[in-house]
C-alpha cells in the first residue's frame, strides 16, 4: 500500500493518498478494537466463543482491504488498468491468505481465500467494463491469465486450510499427550499415597528380637 502511495505521490495524485488514507485508518482503528476486546477477555478469562460471527467476519474485512484499494485506484483515470493490476495491494490477498492459517481454523481460510478471489473478480469486472486492453495479445493482460489469478487467490485459501488443519491437528495430539501424561503422574502419586498409608507408621516390635 504504501509503495503505490508513494509512486501515486510522485505522479501527483495526493488526492489517491487522500483517498485511500481513511480506509488504512479505519482497518488499523478496528485491528486496534479487536485487540482490546481480546486482550479484555484474557483478562476476564471469559473467551470469545460466544461472538462467533467475530472471527469470520474480521476475516471477510481484512481480506477486503487489497480489493477495496484497488477500487478505490480504478477512480482515478491517470492510471493504466495494467498499472492497477500490478500493484502491491493484489500481492497483499497472500498476505491475508497465510495470516488466516494462523488462526488454526480451516473453514476461515477458506473465506478468506473466497473473499480473496470474489474481490480480485469484482476489481476485474469493473477495469473490464470501463477499459480496454490496447494490448489483447500479451499473455499476462489476457481475460484467461486474470482468471488464473484469481484461481490462485481461491487455491491460495485452499492450501492454507490444509496447513491450518495440520497444524492443529499437531497442536491436539500434543496438548491432548500432554495431559494423558499429567493424569499418569497423578494416579502414581495417588498410588504412592495409598501404598505410604498403607505402611505402619511406627516399627513393629517383636519378643526377643532387636
């Protein structure tokens, strides 16, 4: 983002950093926002199971931020189609796309990867019905080669639904070993109790021997 701001600067076109400046502040004031009321209910100890629509719906916002600059960069007529394709904000889609594995959640990645491709797709339509391609027969400006990319976005949440769910499939094996391995420590040490009670607590004393 800031990249393209900066070429947009240079080219003269403040009003595209104006334009684009209050969607980056709305997407770090509601990061910001999330991270309170997590950090509020860690301290609370009361989890955010029950704001199920949270998750996923910071998910689709996230993930919109790339789709929703490269509209905002369509609106400005002094730069190419090619130009706005080849931005920044579509290399940030994998961004999103690897940050959604984080959450361990397979179903997530594959919204985020939904929400990737179906932006891309928009972003496509609208430079398609107000431009034409000077170009048609380069290959990386042709409708199929865009297609693929949005393909990619799609595979791209895919992929990172498989390592979500590997990784915490890992991460139970070894919580779930781990507490197999506590409850063992401690039925020994209730055996250990039960055997020391067992034990008289005092010698035996026996007629005619020390």
């Amino acid at each position: 983002v800031f990249s393209y701001l900066r070429a947009a600067a240079n080219m003269s076109l403040h009003h595209l950093y104006l334009k684009i400046l209050p969607l980056l502040v709305g997407t770090l004031a509601y990061e910001i926002i999330l991270w309170l009321l997590v950090r509020r209910a860690d301290r609370q100890k009361q989890p955010l199971r029950r704001r199920r629509w949270l998750a996923p719906l910071t998910i689709i916002l996230e993930t919109s931020f790339p789709t929703l600059s490269l509209l905002i960069m369509t609106t400005e007529p002094d730069l190419r189609p090619a130009s706005i394709l080849a931005a920044p904000a579509v290399s940030m889609y994998f961004l999103f796309l690897i940050l959604s594995a984080l959450r361990l959640n397979p179903a997530l990645c594959i919204l985020a990867g939904l929400t990737a491709a179906g932006g891309y797709f928009s972003v496509l339509i609208v430079i398609y019905s107000r431009w034409r391609f000077a170009s048609q027969q380069d290959i990386l400006l042709s409708v199929s080669a865009h297609i693929m990319y949005g393909v990619m976005l799609l595979l791209g949440g895919v992929l990172a639904s498989i390592v979500a769910y590997k990784i915490r499939r890992e991460v139970s094996q070894g919580i779930a070993h781990i507490e197999k391995r506590q409850r063992l420590e401690a039925d020994l040490e209730i055996a250990r109790s039960i055997q020391q009670d067992l034990l008289p607590r005092e010698k035996p004393r026996v007629d005619g021997f020390d």
